[in-house]
C-alpha cells in the first residue's frame, strides 16, 4: 500500500526509537498497528461496495437488454398472427369453426352414426349411408384418446 522498503522501514524504525525511546515504542507501535488495520479494513470494505455495485449495474444493464429481446419477440410474434388473420381465408375460418362443433349425425339408416370428420372429409361422403347387414353390434363403445 505505502510501497516502503527496508531501508525506509528500518529508517522509520530508529527514529521513533530516538524521539520515543524504549519505554513509550512497543505502545506507540501497537497503536500505529491498530490505526493502520482500521484504514486498511475501511479501504478494503469501500472497494467490496463499489464492486457490488458496478456488478449490479453490469447486471441490469444486461437484465434492460433481455427484456428489450423479449418484447421485440413479442411485437414481432403479434405482427405475425396479426398477418396470419389477415391471410386467412374464409373457408379456412368456416373449417376452424366447424371443427369445434359437435359431431354430425346421420339417421337415414335404422341406426343412427357418429361421424366425426371434418367437414373437408364429409363432403367425399356418399349422401346415403347404408347399414352393412353383417355388422356385429356390441354393448361397450370404442373410445379413443387424441
């Protein structure tokens, strides 16, 4: 810290010994030695502080650019579904609304049947459903997960 040498020390040394002389030196010593650990540890706890702060400067400073990122995702995610709903065509709309009805059903036959196709798929249907003769029929239904 003070950057002494030896030389400078040993200097430093016999004066105090002259000007204090043996009685008074090891307390004058013990002071200086308290006084110094003191400034030392005031030195020491300034430079923790001022790194814990240019750290949390770093760290928002990083923090403001992520979320800068971020909502320029999201504007540019909102551009796209904005022009996604602009490009859609109506049949595409009539598609996506009949998919959350509920299932068609057909009672032409003596029996009636669930069909839960889209309507893209319905229209290759025949417009009358006959009833096969041979099929068995069973008491528990056929449910599938999607």
């Amino acid at each position: 810290m003070l950057n002494l040498g030896m030389t400078e020390i040993f200097c430093f040394a016999v004066i105090a010994l002259l000007v204090l002389g043996p009685d008074k030196l090891p307390e004058a010593a013990r002071f200086v030695a308290k006084w110094y650990g003191k400034i030392k540890k005031f030195i020491n706890n300034i430079q923790n502080e001022i790194d814990r702060e240019l750290r949390l400067s770093e760290f928002r400073e990083e923090m403001q650019k992520e979320i800068d990122k971020i909502t320029e995702l999201e504007r540019r995610m909102q551009q796209q579904l904005d022009a996604l709903k602009g490009t859609q065509t109506p049949s595409e709309t009539e598609v996506a609304e009949t998919k959350t009805q509920s299932p068609v059903i057909y009672s032409h036959c003596s029996e009636q049947r669930i069909v839960p196709f889209s309507v893209a798929y319905q229209k290759h249907l025949p417009h009358h459903l006959e009833s096969p003769l041979s099929a068995p029929k069973f008491d528990t239904e056929l449910k599938i997960a999607v």
